[in-house]
C-alpha cells in the first residue's frame, strides 16, 4: 500500500464544521482529493459516525478512509479497526453486505454541489477480496448524471462479473484486501471509465458526491447477524446508505491544489443553466447558491465549447471549497 495513502493529517481531514465552504447550506462534509504520489496527502475522510443514529454518535470500532486520484480513477484505501472480521462470500456480486463485514463506496460525478444524483455507483468490499458492483437508481436524487443521448447506458442493477472482482464493464475495477494488527484494509481502485460517457468519457471530471460505509460486528456476530453497527463518513441519519442528499462533496484538484478543469463545454452548459437559474431567482428576490454572474464569455451565442470558461474557479459555489 502506498505510505503517502497512510499519512492522515488533521489538515487533510476536512468535518463537518467546514462543510458550509462545499457550496451547500447543510452539513455535509467536503473533500479536496489530491492526486496519487504526490507530495500533498492522499485526503482523508475521517472520522466515521454511527450512520442510523438521530445525531453525531462516534462510532466503535472506527474507521479511515484516503482517497486520491490517478489518470484512470480514484484510489480508496480503508483502514478498520476490528477485533470481528467476519464473511462467507467468496465470489463477486455475492451480498457483501450480509453476514460480513463490509466497506461500503458511492460515488458519482455531478455538475453542481446541490447535485443530489439519481444515479450513482455503488461497491462493497468484503474481508475475502470479493467485490460487490452495482448502479443505482434513486428517486430520492434531485440530478440526473446519465443521459442516454450521450452514450451512457442508464440501466440500473448489479454489474456483470467473473471470479471474485472481474469486472468486464469496468476494467481496473479491482480491490487489495489485507489483514492489519487492528483489523483490516482495503486498497480500491475506481476507474472513471465505469461512469457516464457523459461526464468522464472526456476527462477526469472535478466535481463528485461520494459517501464511504461500513458493516461491523463490534462484538462479534449474534445468531441471526442481525448486531451490525452502520457506519459512515457522512451520516445518513437512517437505516439506508441510499440517502444522496447525505453523500459529501469531492473536488479533485491537481498536485499545487488546483482545482482540476470541466472538461469540454460541460462546464459551460452548466454555467450557463446555473446564471439563468439566478437570473430567474433574482427577479422573485430568492436568495440561493452563488453563480458564474459577471463574466461576459456567458453572454455569447455560438458552440458552448467555443466559449473559454472563465479562469477563476472562484465564481462557481467551490470558489470556498
């Protein structure tokens, strides 16, 4: 495992006092995700919360997330504390997240941070090195990442799969399991490759909602394996880990923290729904999120990849990330 994954700084570790700088007005926690090997820290999302509690309840035994990202993809490494390491699945897309201890990660690209996606990427690591794939679709969302128009493929279900995480729709996809003196670890890597035409297909996107879980069995299991605790990096405040309004906001920035570039006219399309959204807002005086406002390269007609974005990052909601 790579020791720049392992280096948790409390600089690194962003909470929830500072999620009102994600560009949204509730309390879910941010990241600024930090390309692999570099010299900044991989960001850690630290620490996890019992995820169906009512409030901010720590949760025991605890866990450790890195994430940084290469050009293929993100790379999450999982560090558990567990004196209960537990499985009975051997074979991808088995249930991972029955019986078992579990690492849980969502993740899927958006074009705003109010963006709560519809459709989003999960997958589930269990102690064996089996891996769980699959899309979901969920109408609790408010934005839609996939769009068939565009080539994505806008099918919900498992992903299908070979052996223990062979994965022919997403190559790359693939997890290292190790034992560790407190418990155990897993090193993930997420290709881009496995999300929307739409938005990767073109490039590393910035801009992601994400949220990392976990199935523990703090006290070992009971008959019924029905004493798991639910953990969380970003609170769920419900027995689901489906809740995408609750998933954090993740900026992928390059090595002297930058952030990185929407590519293509992606960027501007959204700009430009976003100014006329403000403009609407403005005229029944409501107040909402900060927008592209004053840049004259919004005003033209023509190609929106045409049009140069503007080069200060400052003027979208991130611009206090």
């Amino acid at each position: 495992m790579p020791s720049s994954l392992l280096l948790f700084t409390a600089t690194a570790a962003l909470t929830a006092s500072a999620a009102a700088s994600c560009g949204r007005s509730d309390d879910v926690p941010c990241l600024r995700i930090p390309p692999c090997g570099g010299v900044a820290p991989a960001a850690a999302a630290a620490p996890f919360y019992v995820s169906d509690a009512a409030t901010r309840v720590l949760a025991s035994p605890q866990t450790k997330v890195a994430i940084c990202h290469t050009a293929s993809g993100l790379r999450v490494v999982y560090e558990g504390d567990d004196a209960h390491v537990v499985t009975p699945w051997t074979r991808c897309n088995d249930p991972v997240f029955e019986r078992s201890s579990t690492f849980e990660f969502f993740a899927s690209p958006v074009e705003r941070p109010t963006d709560d996606p519809i459709w989003y990427h999960e997958i589930d690591g269990g102690p064996a090195g089996v891996l769980w794939a699959g899309v979901s679709n969920n109408s609790k969302g408010n934005a839609t990442t996939c769009d068939a128009a565009a080539g994505d493929a806008c099918v919900a279900g498992n992903l299908n799969c070979s052996g223990a995480q062979t994965f022919p729709s997403a190559p790359g996809l693939r997890a290292t399991i190790a034992n560790s003196s407190r418990g155990w670890e897993e090193t993930l890597d997420v290709p881009f490759a496995a999300f929307p035409a739409s938005f990767v297909g073109r490039g590393r996107w910035p801009l992601w909602r994400v949220n990392f879980y976990r199935y523990a069995y703090p006290h070992g299991p009971d008959a019924t394996f029905s004493n798991y605790q639910l953990s969380a990096w970003s609170p769920t405040h419900d027995p689901s880990f489906h809740t995408p309004s609750r998933f954090g906001v993740a900026l992928l920035v390059d090595a002297s923290d930058t952030p990185l570039p929407f590519p293509d006219g992606r960027k501007v399309a959204a700009a430009r729904r976003n100014l006329d959204e403000a403009r609407r807002r403005a005229a029944v005086g409501a107040v909402g999120e900060l927008t592209p406002a004053s840049d004259p390269a919004w005003e033209r007609t023509g190609d929106p990849r045409a049009v140069p974005p503007p080069q200060d990052f400052g003027q979208w909601p991130l611009g206090v990330f």
